[in-house]
C-alpha cells in the first residue's frame, strides 16, 4: 500500500471488521498482535484439553475399572466426538453467530465440562471405589449415574470445544489480510506457529499433566487443566481489542446445497464455452458483504519445518510453503506407517519378554524401561509436524471465504472420525480374534495380548491409505487464491486498451478519490474502495487503469498510504485495520503461546485419560478404550458446531470466548469429579476390573458430563483458535503471505510443546501424585492459555460472519438438482452472479465459474422457474464455487479417517500396552501415557527440520513455496502411519512372546521389558504427524473458501473425530469378532490378547487406505490463489501491449 507511513487508507481489504461490523485498520488490529493471543490460548487449552485426553484410557481402566479394549474405544470415542463437533461450531460461526461470539458460547461450555469432569474424577461416590485387583472383571464397575456424570462431562467439554476448535484457527488466520502482501506472507507461517503452540500444551499435557494424575491424583491432574482452559479463555478475551472479524455469510452447507441442487437441477444443460456466461453477482455485492470473488480454475518438528525445511525446500519448489499442504499430509502419512510399524516391533519385543520373564498369565511389569516405547512417541511427533499442520492449514486454506469454519472443521472431524474408528478398529480386531478360542489380540492383559499384531495391522492400514491419499491428492485441485482473481478478471473481460489513455488527470482522480469520483456513495467502506475502484474500471473496459490503480493502492507500500489489510480483516467493531497495528506474528503469537496452555490442559486430560477409566473408574480394556476414542471423537467433532457458529453467526472470536468459558467449565467439573471422594468409585487393587465396584450413575454422569462438557466447549475453541491465527496474515501482502505458510508448522510446534509436557509432566502427576493435582493443573492451563488470548484482543484481526455454510451448501445442492436437467450456457457470463457490491457489504470475495463439479454449476443456470433470486431458485456462482471447493475436499476428508485411526492407538491401546512393560529408571516410574510425549518431541524435531531444511532444499526441485503440496505431504504421513502400526505389531510381537517365556500370559503381569521398548512406534507417530497432521491442518484451511475457513478447519478436527469413533467401532468389533469361538484379539489381560494382529490388520488398513488417497489426490485440484492474480495480470497486460497475446484461459 502507498504511503504507509502517512497512514492514508490502512483499511484491511479482506473484509474483516471490528466487533460492531465496522472496517478496521490493519495498523491497530490483527497481524500478529492480535495472532500472539490465539496462540496463547491455544498453549494453554492444548494444555488443558491434553490433559484430560493424554491420560483418559489411565483413568477409565484403573479408576473406572474398564477393559483395555472398552477404555480405548471410550478414549477414541470421545476424541472423535471431539473432533466431529467442531462441524457444527463452524456451522454456527459461518452461518449465524461469527467465530468470536461462536468462541466465545462454545468456552464456556468447554469449561463447564472441564468443571464438571474435575468434579467426577474428585468426589469419591462419583467413581467406583479403588481396585488393586490386576484383573479388572474383578473390581467394582463404575455406577450407571458415575458413568453418567463422567460421560457427561467429557462429552459436554467436547461440545464445546465443537465450538472453539474449528474458530479459534480460523479467528487467527483471519488477523492477516490476504490482500496486504506482507500479511499474506505472515499467514502462511501461522499455522505452523500454530501448531507450535498447540504442541507446547500438549507437551505440559502429556509431562506434567500426566504424570500429576498418576502420581499426585486425579482431582489435581484435572483440575490444573480446568484451570489452565480459565487461563486460556481469560488470555483470549483479553485480545478482544486486537481482532479482526469476519462477518456470518450464511451457512455454508446450504450455499453448497444450493450449487449442488441448482447443478442437479441443470444437469443436462450444457456448460458456456464463455465462463462469462455463468451466473455470477456484481463485485460490490461480493465486497459490502466481506467476501471475494473467485476466478475459473481448471479443475520441535513444527520450527525445524518453518525455519529450515521451508526454506531449503523454497529453492526447489518455488512454493511459500516449501512443498504443498497435500505433499506434507503425505509425509505425514509416511511416518504413520513407520510409526505403526516401529511400534509392532516394541511391543512384539515386549511381548518376548513378558514370556521369557513368566509375567503373561499375572499381567505383570516387563522388565523392561518405559522409554522402549520412545520411538514410536518420536515418530509420531515428527508425523504431526507433517500431517497435523498441514491437515489444519489445508482445510483452512482451500475452504471459501465465507466457510472457514466449516473447512476448518473438516480437519477436526478426520480426528474424530479416526477415533471412532479407532474404536471400532479396537472392538472388531478383539472380538474377532477371540472368536473359536483363539488368543486375543487385545486383552486388559497386555501381556498375553497381541498389540503387536494390532500396531502391524495399523501399520498395513495406513500404508494401503496412503496409497488412495496419494492417488486423491494427485486429482485434488487447489483452491484459486482470491488474491489471484484480478488476472483472470482482465483475461475474462478480453479488454484491448491503451495504455496512454489512462494516463492522465481523469485517471488520477479515480485513483485517488475512488468513492466520490466513481459515484459509488458511502456504501463502500475506505477498506474496500480499491476493490471498487477496479470492478468499476473493468465494467468500463479500463483494465490497465485498474491495474495501475492496483498498483497506486498496493505498490508504494514503504511510503505508508494505505496500510490496511486487503483480505477482509477487521477489528471487533467491524472497521478496516492497518497490517501494521494489528495482524501477523505479533497477534498470532497469542495465538500460539494459548495454543501451548490449552494442549497442554487438554491432553493433560486425554493422554491418561484410559489409565484413569481402567483404574479409577475399573472399567476393561475395550470399554475403557472405546469411552477415550469415543470422547475424543465427540471432542473432534463438535468443531464442526464451532465452526458454524463462528463462520454463520457470532465470527471466530466470540465464539472462540464463549466455547472457552463452556471448555474451562467442563475443565472444572472433571477436576472435581476425579477429588471428590464421593464421585468416583473405591479403589480397586485387582487387575480384573471386573472383580472391581463399578461407578455409580451418578459418579459416570458427573465424569463423563465434564468431560463432554469439555468436549462441548472444545467444539468451539478447535475450529477456530487456528483460523484465527490464520487470519492474522493477509494473503495480499507477500511476507504475510509466506509467514502464513510457516504459522500451520509452527502452531503445530506449539500444540505439540503443550501434548509433551501433558504426556510427561501432567501423566506422571495423575500416576504418582494423584489425580486431583494431575486434573487441577490442566484447568489452570486452560485458565492461562485463555487469558493469554484475551491479552492479545487488541492485536487480532478478524473475519466477519458471513452465513451459515451448511445452509449455502444445501441451497447450492438443491438449486442444481432442481436444475438438472437445465444445460449449461456456452457463456459463463450467463451465468448467475450477484453484483460487487453485495459481496463488498459483507466483506466477501466473488468467485469466476470452474470447469470442475459442473454439475454444480447448474445452480446458477438462469431458468424460467428461476426468474426470482430466491437462494432456494438461483445461486451465485461464488456461492456455487465455494460449494465445490467444500466438496473438492471432501474425499481427501475421508482419506484421512484411517490416519485418525491410527492416531487414536496413542491415546488406547499404546499406552495400555505401556502399563504392562517395565517403567522404572532407579526410582523413578515413568507413567505410560508419557510416551506419548516423544510423539510430541519427535513431530517438534520433524516440524523443525521440516520447515527449516527440507522445504528449502526441495524447492529447488518443485518451485512450491511449501516444498512439496499439502496432499504429497499428507501422503507421506500415511506412510510413515503404515510404518508405525507395522512396528507396533512387531513389538506387541516380541512382547507377547516374552510374556510366554516368562509364564505372565494367564496372569497378565509385567512382562520383564522396559518400557522404552514401545519408544520406535511413537518416534515413528511422531515423524508421521509432522506430515499428516500439520498437512491436514494446512491442507483444509487453505482450501477452504475465505468465508469458510473455521468450516474448513473444522474438517481438520472431524476427521479426528470420526477416527475415533471408527477406533472405537473397530476395537469393539474386532474385539467381539474374535471372542467368538474362543481367545479373542482384545483382552483386559493383553498378555493373553493379540494386540499384535490387530496392529497388522490396522497396517494393513492404513495401506489401503494409502492406495486410495493417491487415487484421490491424482485428480484433486487446488483453490487458486486470489492474492496472486494481480502479478498474473500486469504481466499478460505486459504481454499483450508488446503484442503477445494472452494465453486462453477458458
């Protein structure tokens, strides 16, 4: 922008407003002034939801007394609640609320079941009494009101975090204006920084956390995460001066509906040779409204990513991310399948020697360290750096403008989906290996389980998806930036000009009093008058004027003349800000240091979460693993909800606050629920749960109501905290626009620094001190992590609202089915389109009609039936465009349910697996769920090499500002998932065959093999999340459309969500399956299990599901870039005026 200094026209451009829907400057709001809040808040809910998560399978089989296999799928069922609800969270931000006030609601869910849940695991009658009994078929099962409470608090936390999760990413991505160059550059940083700061909680999470719950107790252990998602929501709100906001569009789901409808309606109408035919609406409409328009398209790991990998890759692939966001998943995926393998490698080891030491039948401690199993933690750090990141900023990324939040969800819902995947992976492989009489695989007797097979057949599972994730991404096509547009505007119009005739007074006026001159009134804000300047000078046919005016606003950006943000940004009142006041790393690092506090509360409570069901709630193995995956899939999918809500309703930040106060309250309740004497059963010395008192309804209600409480306010949080840091870069400004690309890696590094003290500190306080301080510690981080966001409100920049996406979506389906029979015009200009204006009130983009989904484009096919513009008759084509990019996405969506699966084993079976193995180093005992903490140290390392090496140096080759794509990157984490199960199988392998040797099969004691036996399957996990999961992340935020963005993070976490309900429905099922006709897969004793096979029926799994994805991604096409249109532009008008002819974009 010219004259910065002078801070003439410091607007943001995007769209974004303040609170009360005025433009805002990008000089006082966003950037990352306000980023630096939302990754503070995510610190500390990582931390608080991490401390929850890490150690759930812990508690739910030694306090709740459930089964290995029941407390795993318990763990993935939750998990993948989780991440299924951040679905409806976009749902609310996109389409009603706004992602702030969406936010805000879904926090004080989350922390009402945070509350909740400290309370089921603190008061004594609200859990089954102790039990010492190794076996828990012989402890007192948890009471149908302890299971009730419990349950409730953990599914209520997940509710709320379907709120925050799909917002509170896209609330921080929307601090940066895609249309101020250094903002955009910023953003594609912030989701690595993001990710930074969700892996810093989950670090606290996974160490301190963990460990408080298993050593000082479970009230502590919960109610520190409880306090921790107060600090978090308190840091968030704190920021509320500094945001940027997107106003609601509408839902996105109907918008596609409607394209998808209108399409089906027009299916026999053939589509224009002229895309100018197509329908679309005026730019001003697409600018009053806050959105773009969108041209045709044809169709430690974290820092060491962003800092080195990035920039060596750079080189190669001339692409800001280094490699792309699908390339990334594809790493990601690759260290899954080492991860999976290196861990049937462990605990094949293991199992050896639990047999040589005659600890099988007594389920004895392996005489082995716990840190065996570090390599499997590492590698699955490593894969996060990959697959975590850039599954967040993909979703992000390619969803519309106006459906952030429910692309956002996207990423949110594959974890949810992998844990009930998980779930039922878990169920199935151990019913159906006990089937006949035949052992078990997996047992609530690791030792005379088979959790290598089990590892091995992840393994398989994540090599045969990351095929298909391979073959999806190499036909995904990548979402047209709206910063792109202009080019194609120039290209569309076929305008033949005169250079000299623009330059005069005439034109100079234009440039310079744009409003008055063009007679466009006041309807156009000062942040939005560049874009009107340029839609009036193409009407006219004047596109060099409009790319000389392009190059008046944006050029002289030193000089200071118009420092505002140009991707819709704006503060909480709604006005334009200036990039140089809000916005880019120094609002995103809120962003990221929150997202530390809150992994680090958050899986201060998952990763122990199956020790405190097995063990306090005397719960077996697959009712215990069933309840964390199911809880954690509750947790990944109520995203989905925040991020309607965020993206429809209340914009990313409010909702982000209110789901914060609903996650820190449910962070609450499960700290008390695991103090108070009365809300958890007696204790239970016997290994068999079932000999153990089960918890009252009471103490089950009170449990599990925090922590789908919890869940609840999650919901809100997830979608959006990364959106948010997202939105502190603009994508119109080139430095912000490469800052961005790094933010997924180093958020990732953040989440991750939060998962490993969660899976270190935290676990060891829930094992050793108990569970009150290991439950108290992630509150308080939440409470921190809230209050570091709050600190930097007045640095963010934010997205308007802009509508419900699922109803955009709907309307978009049932326009083109209506229309289905109606042919395309040869002209896209025919073609529906709102006008500019419209889109300017509302701060959007307008979209050009795509080649692709053209059935789709039906819905803007102007019929008799359709002479009014009801949305239910006629959509635009932005609205139908942004419906395909939403639905683009949606098999590369799927694709990453079997990562999420695989995903799901480290919060389950993992960690059982480490209860059987020998954990002391002199005197110290290292708590199971620890290990997950060198998943988090692997993934930091990966993200960090990543970023820093391999990017630069694979540029060189790919010109890819990422190094490699988004969907290359996921299927490397797919294989690195093939090789994680297929270790795991190995190792439960070795373990069961110790375990025989030493006489510890029917016992089901410790087999004489340390722990760290276990460490290459979590390594490897590591390594894979550095490309899967920083890939998803990237992968469904950058693809989203601009207005979708928390809809689009929201797939993110839903794929974790369904995950975990498939780790539960799997576990289940197989455990059921092979019970049959005999020794089932799946055992409370897994000495006795075959956790073995069901690691290799999981690698296998993973395989095929490999195979899949690369189909997938064969044909998948990008979202084109909108900020990158311009520079496209000047040089065919170059072109053309030396007599070179434009190339044919049609």
């Amino acid at each position: 922008m010219a004259n910065q200094e002078e801070g003439i026209d410091d607007y943001t451009e995007d769209g974004t407003v303040d609170l009360k829907g005025n433009p805002i400057l990008r000089s006082k709001r966003g950037g990352w002034k306000a980023c630096s809040f939302v990754v503070v808040y995510e610190v500390f809910e990582r931390m608080a939801y991490y401390g929850i998560q890490s150690n759930l399978i812990i508690y739910l089989t030694e306090k709740l007394h459930q089964g290995t296999v029941t407390a795993s799928n318990n763990v993935t069922n939750w998990i993948g609640a989780i991440w299924l609800t951040p679905i409806l969270g976009a749902y609310i931000a996109d389409a009603h609320l706004g992602r702030y006030p969406t936010f805000i609601i879904s926090s004080s869910i989350y922390f009402t079941g945070m509350v909740i849940l400290t309370l089921s695991v603190s008061i004594p009658s609200l859990k089954p009494p102790p039990c010492l009994d190794p076996n828990l078929n012989n402890c007192k099962k948890a009471s149908t009101l302890q299971l009730a409470v419990f349950y409730g608090a953990l599914y209520t936390l997940a509710l709320g975090t379907g709120g925050t999760k799909p917002n509170i990413s896209t609330i921080g991505a929307d601090q940066f204006d895609d249309f101020h160059p250094k903002e955009k550059k910023q953003k594609l940083s912030f989701f690595n920084w993001w990710m930074f700061s969700i892996f810093f909680g989950t670090f606290f999470a996974n160490t301190v956390l963990v460990w408080l719950q298993d050593n000082i107790g479970w009230t502590l252990g919960y109610a520190l995460p409880t306090l921790g998602l107060a600090i978090s929501i308190g840091i968030f709100l704190s920021g509320t001066p500094f945001y940027r906001h997107k106003v609601p569009t509408g839902s996105p789901f109907v918008k596609m509906a409607q394209v998808i409808i209108a399409a089906m309606r027009k299916w026999k109408v053939p589509i224009p040779h002229d895309l100018n035919e197509l329908y679309e609406l005026d730019l001003e409409v697409y600018e009053k409204k806050g959105k773009y328009r969108i041209d045709p398209t044809p169709s430690l790991s974290v820092v060491l990513y962003d800092w080195y990998f990035v920039k060596i890759i750079q080189k190669w692939t001339k692409n800001p991310r280094g490699i792309t966001l699908l390339q990334r998943m594809g790493i990601g995926m690759i260290f899954h399948i080492i991860l999976m393998s290196t861990a049937s490698l462990i605990e094949r080891h293991r199992l050896s020697v639990a047999r040589e030491y005659g600890v099988v039948e007594n389920g004895g401690q392996v005489p082995l360290s716990i840190f065996i199993l570090l390599p499997q933690f590492v590698l699955m750090g490593i894969a996060d750096a990959f697959l975590e990141v850039a599954k967040i900023e993909f979703f992000y990324d390619q969803a519309p403008e106006n459906m952030k939040s429910l692309g956002t969800s996207y990423a949110m819902t594959t974890l949810g989906v992998g844990s009930f995947l998980s779930s039922f992976l878990l169920s199935t492989v151990s019913n159906i290996t006990k089937r006949n009489g035949h052992h078990g695989w997996i047992l609530n007797n690791l030792n005379d389980s088979h959790l290598d097979y089990y590892y091995a057949f992840f393994a398989m599972l994540s090599f045969v998806n990351f095929i298909c994730f391979l073959f999806i991404s190499k036909y995904y096509v990548y979402k047209a930036e709206v910063s792109d547009s202009i080019h194609a505007r120039c290209v569309l119009e076929e305008v033949n000009v005169k250079f000299q005739e623009f330059v005069n007074a005439e034109m100079a006026e234009v440039i310079t009093h744009p409003i008055s001159y063009l007679g466009l009134g006041e309807s156009g804000a000062p942040f939005n008058s560049n874009f009107l300047v340029m839609d009036r000078a193409f009407k006219e046919g004047w596109c060099g004027m409009a790319v000389l005016a392009r190059d008046y606003i944006m050029g002289n950006e030193e000089e200071g003349i118009d420092d505002y943000t140009e991707d819709g940004s704006v503060d909480l009142k709604g006005n334009p800000v200036r990039r140089s006041k809000r916005g880019g790393w120094r609002a995103c690092a809120f962003v990221v240091v929150y997202e530390v506090f809150e992994r680090m509360a958050y899986y201060g409570i998952q990763s122990n979460l199956i020790i405190y069901l097995s063990k306090k709630l005397h719960q077996g193995t697959v009712t215990a693993s069933n309840n964390v995956t199911n809880w954690v899939g509750t947790v990944t999918l109520t995203p989905v909800l925040g991020a309607y809500i965020a993206d429809a309703h209340l914009g990313r930040y409010w909702t982000f606050i209110i789901a914060s106060i609903i996650y820190l309250g449910g962070m609450f309740m499960l700290t008390l629920s695991v103090s108070i004497p009365m809300l958890k059963p007696p204790t239970c010395l016997d290994s068999n749960p079932n000999n153990c008192k089960k918890p009252s309804t009471l103490q089950v209600a009170v449990f599990f109501g925090a922590l789908y409480t919890l869940a609840l306010g999650t919901g809100g949080t997830k979608p959006n905290i990364s959106t948010i840091g997202a939105d502190q870069f603009d994508d119109f400004e080139p430095k912000e626009k490469k800052q961005k690309i790094s933010f997924f890696n180093w958020w990732m590094f953040s989440i991750f620094f939060g998962i490993f003290f969660a899976n270190t500190v935290l676990v060891w306080l829930q094992d050793n001190i108990g569970w009150t301080l290991g439950y108290a510690l992630p509150t308080l981080g939440l409470a921190i992590s809230i209050g570091i966001f709050l600190a930097g409100t007045p640095f963010y920049r934010h997205k308007m609202p802009t509508g419900s996406p699922f109803v955009e979506m709907a309307q978009v389906i049932f326009v083109a089915m209506r229309n289905r029979k109606a042919p395309l015009p040869h002209d896209p200009n025919d073609l529906y389109e709102l006008d500019s204006q419209v889109y300017e009130k509302k701060g959007v983009y307008r979209i050009y009609p795509t080649p692709t989904l053209r059935f789709l484009s039906k819905a803007s096919v102007k019929t008799g039936s359709s002479s009014t513009t009801s949305p239910w008759k006629l959509c635009s084509v932005t609205k139908v465009e942004e419906t395909k990019q939403m639905v683009r996405m949606l098999p590369i969506w799927v694709a990453t349910f079997v990562p999420s699966i695989v995903l799901a084993q480290i919060n389950t079976l993992f960690i059982k697996q480490g209860t059987t193995l020998q954990r002391g180093i002199g005197n110290f005992e290292i708590p199971p769920a620890s290990l997950s903490a060198f998943v988090t140290l692997t993934m930091l390392i990966s993200v960090v090499l990543y970023d820093w090496y391999f990017v630069k140096i694979i540029q060189k080759w790919t010109k890819n500002p990422r190094g490699i794509t988004l969907l290359q990157r996921m299927g490397i984490g797919m294989i690195f998932h093939i090789i994680v199960m297929f270790v795991a199988f190995l190792t439960e392998r070795h373990r069961l065959s110790v375990a025989k040797e030493q006489g510890l099969v029917k016992s089901g004691g410790q087999v004489p093999l340390s722990i760290f036996i276990l460490l290459p399957q979590f390594i490897f996990m590591g390594i894979a999340d550095a490309f899967m999961e920083v890939a998803k992340i990237d992968f469904f935020y950058d693809q989203a459309p601009e207005n979708m963005k928390s809809l689009g993070s929201s797939y993110n976490m839903t794929t974790v969500a369904v995950g975990g309900f498939l780790s539960s429905f799997l576990l289940s099922t197989v455990s059921n399956i092979t019970k049959r006709n005999g020794h089932g897969w799946i055992l409370n004793n897994l000495n006795d299990s075959h956790l073995d096979y069901y690691y290799a029926f999981l690698a296998l799994l993973s395989f095929v599901n490999l195979i899949c994805f690369l189909f997938i991604s064969k044909y998948y096409v990008y979202r084109a870039e909108v900020s990158d249109s311009i520079y496209v532009l000047t040089e065919e008008l170059k072109g053309a005026n030396n007599g070179v002819a434009p190339p044919n974009h049609e």
